[in-house]
C-alpha cells in the first residue's frame, strides 16, 4: 500500500511526507530495533518509553514512515489513536488476503502451541504465526500485517488479560478456527475473580466463529466444553479422554522427561515423540494436531512436525547446560498455579536422582485466593521432594517457603532477584538442575540468565 492509500483507510494526516505514492513494502514495528527495510514504525507511548521519541531512529532504521499520534519531523501518518489505527489497518489488509486464520487461547500453554502448529503447517503452506507472546492488542495486528498475498496459514495467539478483549481481537482478525486449551487462574482478579468469569473471557474466541468454522475444545476441561453452547460453529473435541476425536493413546514418558503418544486422529493413527520436556506438553500437541486434522493434514504428516518440532519462544522451560554439568532451566516468562504445577512436574521429573534447587517468586493476578494457592506451590515443593526452595519477594512467596519448610526441604527467603542470584549461587553445586520460575513481575528471567552465564 501507499502512505496515501494507508491514510485514507486510516483517516488521518500526512506530515512531512515528500512523495504520499511511496510504497509501504515491509512488516511493522513498535520497536524501532526491529524496524524492517520498507516497513512503518509505531509510535506508541508506554510508561517508561515513548516510541515518538525514537521517530527518527526508526526512519534512519529504514522504516518509510512513522505511525504516529503527533508530527515528528520525519515522514507520518498522524492518527488519533496509535493502537487502534494499528487494528484498522490489519483489519484491512487481512480482507483482501486468501489465507486461514487459526486463533488459540488458554490459560496455560498457548505460546507453545501455537509454535507447535507452526513447525506442522510449515512444510506444506506459507504460515504466518505470532512471534513470542505477542498476543495483545499491539502484538497482534502486528502479526497480521507480516501476512502478505502468499500466505495460506495466520496461526494467531490471543490474550485475554480482561472480558472483551478476544472480542476486540477477533473483530481484526476473525477466525475460521479457534482453538481453547484450558481455562485456569492467569488473570483471574482482572476477569471478576472466579474461574467461571475467565471461562467467559475464554469463550469470546469460539462466539466469533462463523457456521462453517471449527470450534476445537479441550475434552477434559468442564470449563472449555461448556463453551460449545455459544457457537454454531463444528465441533471438535482433542485431549487425553476416550471420547476426543484428537486423541492420545500409549503415553511414555523416555530420557530427559520427553514425552511420546501414539496420536489418534478420525483419518488414522501415528506416532509422536516430542522433543519437549514434561507429560502436559501432550495435551499442547493434541491442540495443534486437532487444528491441523481440521486443515487437511493426514496423521503421518501432523506426527512429521510435531516429531521435528522445537521449542521457539524464550522464557518457557528453557535449558542451559552448563560447563560445570549445572542445568538451568528458565522457566520464567510467566506463571499461574497451573503452569507452576506443570513446571514444577516436569522439573523434577528431569532432574532424576540430581540435585533440585527451585527459585520461585510469585503468582501475579490471583485475587483473593493468592495467599492459598502459594500455600499449595509450596507444598507440591515439598511432595516432589525437592531439596531446595528460594522464595523470591515478600508476602506470598514467603508463605509457599513457610508450607516448604515443613517439610524436608532448605527453604531461603530473599527481596529480590540479586538477592536470589546471590544465594543460588552461594548454594549450587556440580551437577545441580535448578529451575526458576514466577510471573513476570518479578524478574526472575535476569536470575536465570545470570546463573546460566556462570
């Protein structure tokens, strides 16, 4: 599209543009580090940064103009709104593209299965997929506006921090496909405090489906198969029980915790053996290998991928091995109780017979339920038998340490992550595994990669 042409569909102003024709031919950013030959730049105001003040470094960057609220001495097109001129603008350009959408949510395990379903349809069509978490209202229009007329998959991963919000990014981008994994406590005190108020948050994705979509449905969630009644869309149901359609049979769990499944599908049968850590990534696999069914894909090539399949955004169990024989284990993008449970599972279950040092900090978002449900970390900490806790911050990851201590397990309670870099370090030994984890909040991932670096 042309500036021009970009300002109409925007109704805004050019500002410092010497030739309106000029071709916007490149992705868009917020970022101007990641600013893209030929591409807009966004300028919007956080609460720490304000993109308009790095206008010009975009433009240097290679940026054609800057989407901006404001004249900034470069090329701009001047909106009212950043944000929702970035959703106008996807919105537009997702209708004159021929490509599939696939929307998934969930309160645990989206990103990795979004990733997952990638690396599935890769090999067969052009895919376009969210990158890391971008999954809000900045990360995914611009998602879609990496899409361009070759793309034939938009694999789209959508957060819901409140009610309304999978209703506002679907209407950029409606789904032919939506995908619902769990429904669990992430953002629980923000959606009215219970789980029934996330299930209705969660459910926004599959209202949005037109008659002839697919409505794939996690079949041992009560909460996610409630969400059938508010679709006209097909229904297909995946997971670990006897009557999903996307189903897995013969579980094993081999070297490293890695799991492997025998995946049952209506078309057939093959076998999956995932290069990722920890049994409730089958689940994650299933989700993917019900969207990819519902695309075409035989169970032959669905197993293909997931068999190649590597773990792509940071921050989720990521391993570093290091010299001294440590594994560190980086766990900490984000946190709920249960992904918590889930980590703290697959840890213990890849340690073995080694050590285990936990550095925990706490759960954001939990209501008034927080206080309990650290209580309960703490004490699968001690049902795991792993040797060693620190609890980082105040308040609640001092009551998981105290539920810990009554166990067999070296409890330390530090304020913050130097102070549980410091006391890590003073303890691990040759040989160690120690996995960090916590909402992101906390910070815990600059303590992960400080004890990974040593």
């Amino acid at each position: 599209m042309t500036l021009a042409e970009i300002a109409r569909v925007l109704d805004a102003g050019l500002d410092s543009v010497p030739d309106p024709q000029t071709l916007v031919t490149g992705p868009s950013a917020v970022d101007s580090r990641e600013v893209a030959p030929g591409g807009l730049f966004a300028a919007t105001a956080g609460a720490n940064v304000d993109g308009h003040d790095y206008a010009a470094t975009a433009i240097a960057g290679g940026a054609v103009a800057v989407l901006a609220a404001r004249p900034v001495g470069v090329p701009a097109i001047v909106v009212a709104d950043v944000q929702v001129a970035l959703g106008v603008l996807a919105r537009h350009v997702l209708t004159h593209l021929d490509c599939t959408v696939i929307a998934m949510t969930g309160s645990v395990g989206k990103t990795t299965t979004k990733d997952l379903l990638a690396q599935i349809l890769e090999p067969h069509a052009p895919t376009v997929s969210t990158d890391r978490s971008f999954n809000n209202e900045l990360g995914l229009p611009l998602t879609v506006l990496r899409a361009d007329g070759r793309t034939r998959y938009l694999v789209l991963e959508m957060g819901a921090g409140r009610k309304g919000d999978l209703t506002y990014l679907t209407g950029i981008a409606p789904p032919q496909v939506s995908l619902v994994l769990n429904v669990g406590a992430a953002h629980v005190s923000r959606m009215g405090g219970g789980l029934a108020d996330v299930a209705e948050a969660k459910g926004e994705l599959v209202a949005a489906l037109p008659p002839d979509g697919y409505a794939l449905l996690n079949a041992a969630d009560p909460y996610v198969m409630g969400m059938a009644e508010r679709t006209r869309a097909r229904i297909v149901l995946f997971g670990r029980t006897p009557d999903a359609a996307v189903r897995a049979e013969e579980v094993s769990i081999g070297a490293g915790a890695r799991p492997a499944f025998d995946l049952v599908t209506p078309a057939g049968r093959a076998r999956v053996a995932l290069d990722l850590i920890g049994e409730h990534q089958v689940v994650n696999a299933l989700g993917s290998a019900a969207a990819a069914t519902v695309l075409g894909l035989s169970p032959a090539e669905i197993a293909a991928g997931l068999n190649g399949a590597r773990r792509r955004s940071p921050g989720r169990f990521e391993i570093t091995e290091r010299p001294d024989g440590v594994t560190v284990v980086d766990d900490a993008y984000n946190a709920n109780p249960e992904s918590m449970r889930a980590g703290l599972h697959a840890f213990r279950a890849l340690a073995g017979d080694r050590r285990t040092i936990a550095v925990l900090g706490g759960m954001g978002q939990q209501a008034d339920a927080s206080r309990a449900r650290h209580e309960q970390v703490g004490r699968l900490v001690a049902e795991l038998g792993i040797d060693v806790l620190i609890a980082v911050g105040d308040d609640d990851p001092r009551a998981m340490a105290r539920e810990a201590a009554h166990a067999d397990v070296a409890v330390h309670a530090v304020d913050d992550v130097a102070g549980a870099v410091t006391v890590a370090t003073g303890l691990i030994e040759p040989g160690d595994v120690v996995f960090v984890k916590a909402s992101s909040e906390y910070g815990l991932g600059v303590c992960a990669r400080e004890l990974a670096a040593r």
